[in-house]
C-alpha cells in the first residue's frame, strides 16, 4: 500500500519515494527542506488522508526534479508531520542545513534516535 499509515504509527515515522513505497536507510542524517512541513493531528486521521498528503508531497518533488529527496514522515506531539526530506551522511552538514532551516531536530538513520539541532 503506497504511504502505508501502520509502519508510521508502529514505528513513530516512515521514509517513502515518490510513489509511496517505504525505503529504509542505515547511515546519515534525515533533515527536512524548510518551509515544506505539512502537520495533521493525528486524532481521525485516515489512510486516504495520509495518502492524499503524500503524493501531493511527491508531486512537489518530482515538479522541483529533487532527485535526492523524499517523503519523511513522523509523529509528535499528537501530529503527523510530513515533509520534503533529505539523507545527509555527515553530521556537522546536517546540523549546519538544519541550522539553516530553522529544524528543531534531526533523526540518525544509524541509531534510530532524533538529535536535537545545536544552535552556537
């Protein structure tokens, strides 16, 4: 099922390319490209609703030929948060773009953890 709402609420997030299929990743830094942050609370949220949200995400990045991004997906504070996300492999560059970004977070493939961006 494409932008499949059980792996986001098991796992408290979920990564899919554009034609809402699951990808996993193993190292870097997921960071979200500013200002294309979509959040729905999660209270009567619906599969169709994930989905609908989804691929309008995914029609952004195809449209903007964003070749290495994807749709991030993850659940706070009684919100589902999607947004336009990138995998950046080293962390000073994460911290630096999610700096740039305004992010409150960053979430490490390798250890499965979010690591709060560090601001000087």
């Amino acid at each position: 099922m494409n932008f499949d709402i059980s792996q986001v609420l098991e796992t408290g997030g979920g990564n899919f390319n554009i034609d809402g299929l699951a990808i996993e990743m193993d190292s870097g830094y997921s960071v979200s490209l500013p200002g294309f942050e979509f959040k729905m609370p999660m209270e009567g949220i619906t599969q169709d609703k994930i989905m609908d949200q989804g691929f309008a995400i995914a029609a952004l990045i195809e449209a903007g030929n964003l070749n290495h991004y994807y749709v991030g997906c993850r659940i706070t504070e009684g919100y589902l948060w999607m947004d336009i996300s990138t995998n950046i492999f080293e962390y000073g560059n994460a911290m630096a773009f999610a700096r740039a970004g305004r992010q409150k977070a960053i979430f490490c493939f390798a250890t499965k953890e979010e690591l709060t961006v560090i601001y000087p």
